[in-house]
C-alpha cells in the first residue's frame, strides 16, 4: 500500500520511535489509518544518521486528522507530567 505524501498530515513528531509507534497503535486501533515515517532511518541512527531525523506520525486521510489530535493530545500532556512529584 502506498500513500502520496501530499495527501497525509503529520499529527506527532519525535526523535524516538517507540513513542511515535504508542501513539500510532493508538490511533490504529480508533480506525484512523496512519503511517509511521524515518521509522528504519532511526533505527540504524547509530551509523551516522544525524540527530535531527525524527519518526513523524502521519495520518492518511484528511477525515482522520482532527479526531488523531483530539486523541494524541491528552495522552502527551500525560507524559509531560510523568516525572513531576506527585502530591506534597
């Protein structure tokens, strides 16, 4: 299956693709259609590949792409405040 690039949106950058593939099994399973780019590029990163290649996240249709942020968003606000002191 092959997406045309001017078709898809980004929804989430990242320089770990860990992350980036979370969040795409994510929006997967909400049948939002998506594909996960520099994914292979990252994984070699240690031969060379400069540190400002990140995995981008990219939702395939234009349908999809308002209801991928609604989803994404709460989820990286939780992240943000994973390491923040809990309570007093």
């Amino acid at each position: 299956m092959t997406f045309a690039s001017e078709d898809m949106k980004t929804v989430y950058r990242h320089h770990a693709t860990e992350r980036a593939g979370y969040y795409q099994s994510i929006l997967e399973s909400e049948g939002i259609r998506t594909l996960l780019k520099n994914e292979t590029t990252l994984q070699v990163e240690g031969t060379g590949f400069p540190n400002y290649i990140h995995a981008e996240l990219c939702v395939v249709d234009d349908d999809g792409y308002v209801k991928a942020i609604e989803i994404l968003t709460p989820l990286e606000a939780d992240l943000r405040h994973e390491t923040m002191p809990i309570g007093d």
